[in-house]
C-alpha cells in the first residue's frame, strides 16, 4: 500500500516499531507472585482475563507479566486470544508478552489493534508447525501495518472502549441467559423442583398428572434408514439438502432420506463427554443422516423441543458405553428415561424455552455486529464510510 492509498491520518509501520518483546522468564516455584495465566484461561476476542490460576500449577519456566502488558497466545494463533493484564502474574510460555513502545503508538490502542482481522489474519499466516503452529517474535516483529498517527488513535481508543464496554455488557447478558434457561430446564428435569427422580434420587416424586417415559415412549427410533456417505463420494452428490452427522451439518448433498420433522440424538463421539456443542438437535425439511447420530421420529412434534431442552443439561454419563470413543448405542438411547407432563404444560415449557433460544439469537447478532465494528476500526476502515 503507498502513502497516497492510506487511509487520512494512517501511516505504515512494523510491528516492532509500535511493540516491544518482553521475555523475563522466571520459576514457578520461586516467584511470589500468586496468580498464573494459561492460554486456556484467555477467552478469544476478549481483552479481560476472567479467570487464571496459581504458580503452583505449573512447572517449567514461566514469563513474568507486569501490570498493563499485553498477554498474546503465540501458539494456535487463529483462536485469536489477546488480553491486557490487570495485575503483576506470570504467563504460559506459548505465549508472548507485549507492551507499546510510546514513542510510536498510544499504550491503549495497541491491545485493540491487536484484536482487528487485519491483524490476527497476519499472525496465522506467519505462524509455523501444522500440529501446534506458532508465531516467532522475530517474524512478527518484520510485519508492516497500517496504524493511525497518535493524534487519531486518542479519538480511536475512546471508541474501542465504548464498543468493548458494550461486548462486555452483551457477553454478560448471554452468560445470564444461559443461566436462566439451564435453571428452568433442570427444574422441568426434577419435576415437582424436589430431588430428581431420573438421576438416581430414589425419593423424588413428580406431580400426580405427570409420568416417567423413555424415548421409545414417544418416538419412533428411525436409525434402520440412515446411510453413511465416503466424504470422497460427497463432492459427486454435492447439493443443497443437509447432511448431518454426530454434532449437526457436515456437508451438503443432493438427495435426502427424510423429510418431516424429526430428533437426532448423537451417537458416539468425545462430544457426549465434553458438551461443548448440543448432541440432540431438531431437523425440519429434507435431510440426510449418517450413522453417527440416532433418528428419533416423534408421535408428537412438540416432543422434539421437549427432549431436545431436557437432554441439554441431563447428565449421560451412565448410558455411556467406552473410554476412549465414548458411545451412546440404541438400546441406552431408547431407554433414557425423561419427567412427561401433560400437553399443556409441554407447550408452556417449550414455548418459555423458545423465547429464551430467540433472545440468545438476537444478543449473537447484535455481538457479533459489535465485533464486526470493532474489527472495521482496527482494520483501518472509517465507520461512516459503511
């Protein structure tokens, strides 16, 4: 990029030029410092430091963090964890810490400009290794950027801590959401809001309208039809009708096996253990389904909804058969026992459940613009020009 095609008021410089490589290292064992932080403690796209551990944790030699540096995750890049540190600690040495050189760049704005695509795109690409790629200072220190004179970034940093305050705001506004819907689905789980009466509580009673079902109660188990397709053979039949798998779509084809609305259930995989994505989900239209996940047809569409909230937050661990490839099988899938309320209820439930599912899309959209105006800045992109 030449000077004419800059943006007013930015100008190119290296990276070295604006931050500076610190890499005091020190002994876990013999720091008085009391707080440790890992990379698993750094949440992606978030300058805050929630939560950490202690020295006493790790061994090995540590860098030593002060007060206001920048703790940036050098290995795996792409999950894009930066974070300002609110306290003297110590850092994970697959981590880099980084403070703005003064002369050339604003402190605050350097975090922030850390955060952009332009930025964090970079950093992959240089990144070296395929299983655990990882960023050498002195590749990153040779990578030239557009940044604002320091004039521009003092009306910059005001804006990135206005947005920043408000993804703080959405992001805690998720955390409380998310809350509030496990509270209500668990108190559906124990039934009369006494001791389950599923997981193991032998004195748990349900309401006297209410029964215990199982899934083959209530569905039709439909996993004969499933047909698992070579992904080599996918680029052949490649189409528009989804094709799912263990934890949800993995490809697009051009057929379909079902068409209604029906449950699938994953079967195996470390996600039954881990959670970290939903393992029932609902499917509508036409869809195809290998033979990772469980096909659940119900006699009563609202069901869907109903398990899918309850499975969300019950505890699988007993159904479970194997260590290494945990597995949910037919029989223990069937046989998954579930509190069944009249109807009525039912529908309340499911439609409170919905309500909550339609509030959490509404506050991603509106995080993710944050994000996405967060990035424009640091990219380099006047807002107004949008």
């Amino acid at each position: 990029m030449t000077a004419q095609q800059l943006p007013e008021g930015w100008q190119m410089v290296t990276f070295g030029d604006i931050a500076k490589h610190i890499s005091s290292r020190v002994e876990p064992s013999e720091t008085e410092l009391d707080i440790y932080v890992g990379l698993e403690h750094l949440d992606p796209d978030s300058l805050k430091i929630k939560r950490h551990g202690v020295p006493s944790d790790v061994a090995g030699q540590k860098l030593l963090v002060k007060k206001g540096q920048i703790i940036f995750g050098k290995r795996r890049a792409y999950q894009r964890k930066v974070a300002v540190a609110d306290w003297d600690c110590i850092c994970s040495a697959h981590a880099m810490v980084l403070e703005a050189n003064p002369e050339k760049v604003i402190p605050e704005f350097l975090p922030f400009f850390m955060q952009s695509d332009v930025f964090m795109s970079r950093a992959v690409s240089i990144s070296e290794g395929s299983l655990s790629p990882t960023i050498k200072w002195k590749a990153l220190e040779r990578q030239v950027f557009k940044v604002p004179t320091k004039a521009k970034q003092l009306a910059l940093v005001s804006l990135f801590a206005s947005l920043q305050l408000n993804i703080f705001h959405a992001q805690d506004a998720l955390i409380a959401l998310d809350e509030l819907r496990k509270r209500l689905i668990n108190s559906f789980l124990q039934g009369s809001g006494e001791a389950n009466p599923i997981n193991g509580a032998p004195n748990g009673r349900l309401p006297s309208n209410w029964k215990i079902v199982s899934l083959e109660d209530i569905f039709i188990n439909k996993d004969n039809m499933r047909v698992p397709i070579k992904s080599s053979d996918r680029k052949k039949i490649s189409g528009k009708i989804p094709y799912y798998g263990a934890s949800g779509i993995i490809d697009y084809v051009d057929r379909h096996i079902f068409d209604e609305p029906i449950m699938l259930l994953s079967e195996d995989g470390a996600n039954l253990v881990e959670r970290k994505t939903p393992i029932a989900f609902k499917v509508e239209g036409k869809s195809f389904v290998n033979n990772h996940a469980h096909v659940y047809k119900p006699k009563d569409v609202i069901d869907i909804d109903y398990i899918v909230a309850l499975i969300e937050c019950m505890e699988i661990s007993q159904h479970l058969t194997g260590t290494a490839q945990p597995k949910l099988n037919k029989n223990k899938a069937d046989n998954m026992l579930f509190p069944y309320p009249p109807r009525n209820e039912k529908v309340n439930f499911v439609s409170l459940i919905n309500s909550l599912t339609q509030e959490r899309v509404i506050l991603e959209s509106k995080l993710a613009e944050l994000f996405r105006l967060r990035n424009l800045v640091g990219n380099g992109t006047d807002i107004g020009e949008q």
